[in-house]
C-alpha cells in the first residue's frame, strides 16, 4: 500500500511553511504540504474503536465489523507476531472512496516504474495524493511519451511513526471488505511496520503482500466461520483468476519489449495487440463470472505502469514464502530471516529470493486499486 510521505523534514515544514508558499499542492513544497495536512485531517477524524461502538448513532454493521476488526487485530500480535501498538485500534470515516490516490507512471516500451525521492523512505514507485484531483493534475503533466495511470488506494502506512500520535486507524474505505480481505489487508500494513528497506518498493511491497496472504489463511483456518469462508472463496477465486489474465498479458508485454529483432515501431503495434487481447480475454471472464463487474476499472486504464505496480505487489512472493517455509513457518523467527535479508544489497537480497522460490506459477498480486 500507499507510505505516507510524512517525514521529519516535513513536519517541521508544517510550522514553518505558510499556505502562501504552499499554493501548488502537486509539486514542491505544495505536494509536502498536502501530505502532511492530510494525514493530519484524517487522525483527526480518528476516534477509538470502543467509542464509535458505544455510539448510539452508529449502526449495527458497521460496530460488527469494528468488532472484527479488533478481533483481527489481536490476532495479528498474538499468532503473527506483528506489532502489537496504537495501530488499527481506532476508526476514521473519511467520507471518500480512497485514502489517497496514487499516480505511478512507466515508460512506454518497458514495465520499469519511474521512482521519486523523499528524505527517510527514500525512493518509490508512486507518488500519492490525498485528493484525487491533484493527483490526476500531477498525472497529467508528465510527459506524453509515459505511460501513466492513477488509482485509489484503501489504506496505507506510516511504518509506524505516528503511534505515539494514536497509530494508523481503520478507515471506511476497507472497512466493509469481506473478512478474510480485511484481515489481509490489516497484516499487510502491519507487516511494514516490521520492515522497511529505502529505495526497495519490491522488496517491501513483496514481503507485506507474503504476511498478508500467509496470515489471512491462517486467520482463515482458525477464526473465521464458514459464512465468511464460503464469501472469501467466492471472492478469492475471481481474484485468482484476474491475477492469471494479468500476469499473462504481463508476460506477454515483457517478450514484446525485449524482443531485440523488433524496431520501436513494431512493439508499439505488438503492444497494442498485446493489450487487445488482454481486455478481450477479461470480457470473456467476466461472462462466466455472470458479468462481475469488481475489475472494470483496472482493466480501463491497464497500462505498462499498471502492470508494473502489479509487479512489484508479487514478484519476491514466492521467495518469501519458501523463507517462512525454511524457517518452520515460525513468523518471529521469519522476520528475523527478512531482516537480515534487508542489510544485503538489493541485487543480492532479490537474487535470494528468487533462489530459494520453487516456481513462479503461483505468484500472485495484491491488487490494491483492483478491489473497489
């Protein structure tokens, strides 16, 4: 998910910069600004979790589903040895769609994103906004020769650094997703609390989706009922086969791109055809998902940056699998593993895990803008 640029330059930034001097909220000190008064928006529509249930006001599903997610929340320190702090243990409505939306972008002939740089997390693969009107400005003044998209993100981190503040709460924008799904999606945020690497968006991104989908099965397995089971297969089999389609197309894309007898011309025209296919082979799916409509928007502006960000949701997944695997499948002795892994170089650390990964056939993206 989406790391908020929330830094220490920042915060100081905050007291020291007036709105005068932060009138363009895309660039400059304007996007730090909107980063900072944005999260600062949304703690403070943060209240605990015990209080909006004891709220007379708030419906019954929702404190259900608080309920949940607190149970979750519990069983994220006590069985997957994740943080066990202020996070999650509070509750937002944002009265929006999305945290924040996020604008990534690639180069037309390659599935390489384009990184920026920002003191602490170092560089990235996106760039988020708050408002999804800013980040559409940003998008488009990139240049035309990218391949650029923007999409919503449900939650994010703050790898911890605002705990002490009342930690990352729980939003509206996740709240209502199948039990299984927000489970995965707490672990997930939860896990970059752990461990974070700058300038590695596929190590991290890749190690968060790896806790995520090894705690959801086990949240699964030990908790969950068979209501939720049965709403969570139905859910993760169309997840599954949407992750099929888009790591064909993805395939597909990266032989075109590197396929040296080829002039720029000609995979301009094979990409075309690539992505053709691709969006025909969707609409055949969905048929037989009796006309499902949960992925439209992805495949609407699928492009090079798209499947890129997928990219860097599923690549190392394998290889940390087979790490929890090598290390009993004990999630504090795997943490330690990943940690130690993270002090390599980042060539080394990703040749690793692709070592010690038994196939690729069933790597599997988390697909953060794909669920809305």
């Amino acid at each position: 998910m989406a790391l908020l640029r929330v830094l220490g330059a920042c915060t100081a930034m905050l007291f020291a910069t007036s709105l005068v001097g932060c009138a363009s909220p895309t660039t400059g000190v304007g996007y730090y600004w909107q980063s900072v008064t944005g999260h600062l928006q949304l703690m403070q529509a943060a209240r605990p979790v015990d209080a909006w249930i004891q709220d007379e006001q708030t419906p019954e599903a929702l404190k259900a589903r608080l309920a949940t997610a607190q149970r979750i929340r519990t069983f994220a320190a006590s069985e997957l040895a994740l943080p066990d702090n202020a996070s999650y243990r509070r509750y937002a409505d944002l009265q929006r769609r999305a945290a924040v939306y996020n604008v990534v972008a690639a180069p037309a002939l390659e599935l390489t994103l384009n990184t920026w740089c920002f003191p602490v997390v170092g560089c990235v693969g996106y760039r988020g906004y708050y408002s999804e009107t800013n980040a559409r400005i940003f998008a488009e003044s990139l240049p035309r020769e990218l391949d650029v998209a923007v999409y919503p993100v449900a939650a994010y981190s703050t790898l911890g650094w605002m705990n002490w503040a009342g930690g990352d709460p729980l939003l509206n924008t996740f709240i209502g997703y199948p039990e299984g799904e927000l489970a995965r999606i707490i672990f997930h945020e939860l896990a970059h609390q752990v461990v974070y690497v700058k300038n590695d968006t596929m190590f991290n991104e890749s190690f968060a989706t790896a806790v995520e989908r090894l705690g959801g099965t086990r949240w699964l397995a030990q908790r969950a009922g068979e209501k939720a089971k049965t709403e969570y297969a139905a859910y993760d089999a169309r997840r599954r086969e949407f992750r099929a389609l888009t790591l064909a197309a993805r395939a597909r894309l990266q032989a075109i791109f590197t396929d040296a007898s080829l002039d720029d011309a000609a995979k301009h025209q094979q990409k075309a055809a690539a992505m053709a296919l691709f969006r025909q082979d969707y609409e055949a799916t969905k048929q037989r998902w009796g006309g499902f409509a949960g992925y439209d928007a992805w495949v609407a502006r699928a492009n090079n940056a798209t499947f890129a960000t997928q990219a860097a949701y599923d690549e190392l997944v394998p290889g940390f699998e087979a790490l929890f695997e090598r290390e009993g499948r004990d999630f504090a002795r795997f943490y330690e593993a990943v940690r130690a892994l993270s002090k390599q170089t980042k060539g080394e650390r990703h040749r690793q895990l692709r070592r010690m990964a038994p196939t690729v056939e069933n790597t599997a993206a988390f697909l953060p803008d794909a669920l809305r």
